[in-house]
C-alpha cells in the first residue's frame, strides 16, 4: 500500500539562513503520510513510534516543491513497517528572480527513512 503527498515549502518553513528548510519539516511530511497509510490500511490514524533510519542527502529551500512517498512493507499483529521517501520536483530559482523556478527533469531524492507505527488496542489483531 502507498501514498504520495505533494506539497511547496513556503518562507514559514525556513528555518535557517538562506532560506534552507530544516529536516523536522521533512519528518513532518513523512508523518503524515504514515496517517494517510494507517487510515487507508486500519481506518485509524494509529501512532508514530519510531525511525529505525533516516538519511537527508540535499538541501531543500523555500519555493522548492516536494514529492513524499510512503509505503507499508510489513503488517504485524499490532504494528505496521513503513519506508518513506522525498524528493525535489521544482526547484526555485531565487537568484534569477524572486519567483523564479524550474521543474526537473528527475526527481532529486532529498531524504529517505524507515519506521514503524502502531495501532489501537481495539484495531489490533490476535
């Protein structure tokens, strides 16, 4: 089971000079793709317990937009494994004007990580 959420980082989401985004907001994005997979998978929003790995290979900056995948690679009793990804699909382009952006021909992967969530007693299966 996957799903994929779009979405632009915005000047709120700069957090340091240079308008770069910081890795809480990707981790954000990953969360709630994890709530959009239990509720597909388990009717329930379920909860965030854990990254067992997480990587951040390239920057991301406000006006950038981003590609999030997520996917649900094991079903246990009373957790689900999930494997995230991100990725650069238009890139701004400040410094050619304060609009400017381009989309790119191949995603840029930005961030990948891994984790697993768990369900309410009353959704979970003995």
């Amino acid at each position: 089971m996957n799903v994929i959420l779009r979405v632009r980082m915005s000047s709120s989401d700069a957090h340091y000079g240079g308008n770069l985004v910081d890795g809480a907001r990707i981790l954000a994005l990953f969360g709630d793709a994890a709530t959009e997979l239990l509720i597909k998978n388990d009717g329930d929003e379920g909860l965030f317990r854990a990254y067992d790995q997480v990587d951040f290979v390239a920057p991301v900056y406000a006006g950038d937009f981003l590609e999030v995948t997520a996917s649900i690679i094991s079903t246990g009793n009373t957790s689900r494994k999930m494997t995230f990804a991100c990725y650069k699909v238009i890139e701004a382009e400040p410094h050619i004007a304060p609009s400017a952006a381009r989309f790119l021909d191949e995603k840029k992967l930005v961030a990948s990580a891994s984790g697993t969530c768990i369900v309410p007693k009353e959704l979970q299966r003995f």
